[in-house]
C-alpha cells in the first residue's frame, strides 16, 4: 500500500473524515518533551458528562480515547459513545514552567491509514495551553477542525471552561501581627532577681499509637525520641493496598489490587536552605552517614508479598537539622485514578527497637496519618516531619499542589510550605525521562 498523501491543512478549516481510526500528535524541534497532550471528550452543549471526559496523563484512557505518550493520543470514531460529539485535543507547557512562545517547531499531524494532515498553529506568545484540533460530528460523519486557539490563563481555566470541576485554592493562612505592647510608666528601680534555671524537661515514657484523620482536631503528633537507646530504629514510610483493593464489611482488606505510587521525601536544611529529594530511584536513595541521614529502601511497585501492602519506606537518623515532606506523585506511568483509589493510602512513622528484619518491632511507637486526596492535584504532600530537642512532630495535614500542576510542593527557607516553587523539582513519565524528576538538590526559595 502506497503511503497516505499528507495534506496541510490552515487554521479555522474544517475537513471531512474517511476513517475510523486516527492518531494525533503534537512535536516540535525544540525544547524536547516542553509538550503534553491532553484530549477532552464534549457533548453537544460543549461540556464533558463527568471530570472522566478529560484525558491526560494521569487518567490516559477513556472510551474511544487513548494517550500513547506525552505526545501522542489515539481517538476511535466508531468507539466513541454516542452523546460525545466532539473530541478537543490539546497541548499544554505548565509542567515545564515555559510558554509556546519558547517553543519552536509545533506542528500538528493527523493520522489515519490512508489519509494524513497536518497543521501548524500560528503566532503562539504567551499561552501556556493551545486548544490544537478537534474531531467532531458532523451529519453521519466526522470533521476535523483546526482550531490553534491558544490559552494564556493556563490548563485550570481551559479544564473549567469545559465543565470539568477544579478544586479552588484552599485559603492561605495569614497570620495576624501581634499587637504592639502598650507603653509603661517607669517604675522605680527595684533589685533584679537571677532568671530562673529551666528545669529538665521530662521525657514521655508513654506508648505512642495514634491516627490521624481529616477529623483529628490539630492533625498533630508527637513521640519523644529521647526515651530509646542508640539501638533504636526510625522509620518513614508510606502504604497502600493497591489500585482496586477489596474490604470486608468490618473494614479488613481481602484482595490487594495493583498499581504504583511514586513516593519522594523532600529534605530542607534549616541551616543552609538547601534541599534534596530522596526517592526509591538508584543514585538518589540517600545514605544514613551523611545529611539528611535518610535512607530510601527502594521503590515498590503494587503490593507486597505475601498478601500484604505496598510499601515504600525510609530509614531515619534522627538530627535536629532538618525538615522533612513526604510527597506523594500520580505519574503517567502508573495509569489513571486519584490518590485515594489506591487502596486506603497511609503514612506509618515508628520508633522503637529493631525486630529480626532490622525495622520497628511490634512494640514501636506509632503515628499513623491516612491520606485523602485533592481533585485535579498530581502532587500530595501528606505529612511534614520535624525533630526538635529530641521530640518529633508529624504535621498530618495532607496538602495538595496546584490544580494540574507538574510542580512538587516544598519548604521555603523560613519553612513554610510552598506549593508551587518557580525552581522547585517538576514532576515527568519515568518511562519516557527514567527518573521522576527533573531535579534532585538545589536551594529553597526565599519566604515570600
């Protein structure tokens, strides 16, 4: 068969259809993999029926529409349930912080079996997504439109102009200034006494074992880590039971299910600023001998033998000198589904004498945080972790990245919480990159 005759095709043309089947992709010379793809199916009144309608890397599979790579979606006309009449795809540069006027060589190309287009969008600036062709109905049959419409309000509002729901920004929390004190008259001088001497603080010998829920008042626990000797072990882990997971009525799980989380605990330094991301990835696992004194056992990829949960964990010297987010990332690789789907997802944090696997014994103090998840957020920073005089603090409070943000969360300088960092580590496909991250050290931003 002689290859399809590849048509170019101008922006606002319409152009009928012969087949079924067709792929659509989005290149570009430069810079590689600044582009991905997302496809929307609408019905007639423009809007999709459910959040389900919106295809992209982390939900890359709806009836009659498939993500093959960052790049690329396959649409199946015949396959396409009967109230969806248009399919929009699109092209979007926020994961990697640029705009399509950065970008050089986008082109389009349409391709079926013996028919093939192609089409350039025109005069791209500052817009961060670009609405690049739809499929739609038209009589018995099916047109292509090129559309090039490019948005510069980025991927939330063109999600929301198509009814498909975006989590708001939660408030941000300001905190009030104190007020001044009240000028005093002098008084007359009087003998000073010597400041008091503080006493030891006393430490909890107490078992620690507590969950914490949405519903906990402060979403805040404590163990004291000064009551064990030098042998005792700390851990960091987070679990799940797997994408599709069954229960029993009392609670018990009785089928773990697949799928991966990809976990990352993200280090500041309180002294330098500086950060690293420790993950379950070679050449980024950590070493107990050097700061932050963490160590990744590895990345665990649906659940764990024996019929128990997956687990992905670290080890932790515990120092003063350092802050710690847990993050959790819903990568392309690891298919479609919130945070949430994965099996009752939970952050463990246990301190206490090693048992035979060298881990936390039966024994060991406990704080357990169970996870939610955010609508529309790729990222989930589920606890934030700090020693301080030998106590160590677990703030439960899952926090979620902006709404289609690649951006992971992390610590500013002065320690706050930050959740979308100009030059913090962006998420991207393993199966396309090999790693998870863009990067893995750098400094925090400053405290805005």
């Amino acid at each position: 068969m002689s290859a399809a005759t590849v048509v170019e095709v101008a922006k606002g043309s319409k152009t009928d259809l012969g087949e079924h089947r067709y792929t659509i992709r989005l290149d570009l010379d430069d810079p590689a993999g600044a582009v991905d793809v997302s496809a929307v199916l609408l019905t007639a009144d423009g809007t999709v029926r459910s959040d389900a309608d919106f295809v992209f890397f982390n939900n890359p599979v709806a009836p009659g529409v498939r993500m093959e790579s960052d790049a690329v979606v396959s649409v199946d006309l015949a396959a396409l349930p009967a109230d969806i009449h248009r399919v929009v795809i699109a092209g979007s540069t926020e994961a990697q912080g640029i705009r399509f006027g950065e970008v050089s060589g986008l082109r389009v190309s349409v391709a079926g079996v013996g028919e093939s287009m192609t089409f350039t969008p025109p005069d791209l600036t500052s817009e961060t997504v670009l609405q690049a062709v739809a499929l739609y109905r038209r009589g018995g049959g099916w047109r292509l439109d090129a559309i090039g419409q490019g948005y510069s309000a980025g991927l939330a509002a063109f999600a929301t102009e198509h009814g498909i729901v975006v989590d708001e920004d939660p408030t941000e929390v300001v905190a009030s200034p104190q007020p001044a004190a009240s000028p005093q008259l002098a008084a007359p001088s009087q003998p000073v006494a010597p400041p008091p001497v503080p006493a030891t603080p006393q430490i909890d010998l107490r078992k620690v074992d507590v969950v914490l829920t949405k519903d906990t008042p402060d979403r805040r626990a404590s163990i004291d880590l000064r009551k064990g000797d030098p042998g005792y072990v700390l851990t960091v882990g987070l679990e799940w039971d797997g994408r599709g997971a069954s229960y029993a009525p009392d609670g018990r799980v009785t089928r773990y299910g697949k799928g991966d989380l990809d976990v990352y605990f993200f280090c500041r330094n309180e002294i330098t600023g500086d950060y690293v991301v420790i993950s379950g990835e070679k050449g980024h696992q950590g070493d107990l001998a050097v700061w932050p004194f963490l160590h990744h056992q590895g990345d665990s990829r649906g659940p764990g033998a024996h019929g128990r949960p997956a687990t992905e964990q670290v080890i932790v010297r515990p120092t003063e000198n350092g802050d710690l987010l847990l993050n959790v990332y819903q990568s392309v690789d690891n298919g479609a589904g919130a945070i949430d789907t994965f099996g009752r997802p939970r952050v463990r944090v246990r301190y206490g004498r090693p048992g035979p696997d060298g881990l936390p014994g039966a024994d060991a103090d406990q704080i357990t945080v169970l996870i939610g998840n955010g609508k529309n957020s790729f990222w989930a920073t589920v606890a934030h972790i700090d020693v301080r005089d030998g106590i160590l603090t677990v703030d439960g409070t899952t926090r979620y990245s902006r709404a289609f943000s690649e951006r992971m969360p992390v610590l500013d300088t002065g320690g706050a919480w930050v959740r979308s960092a100009k030059n913090g580590p962006v998420g991207r496909s393993k199966g396309k990159n090999g790693l998870g991250l863009t990067r893995y050290e750098g400094t925090c931003p400053n405290p805005r």
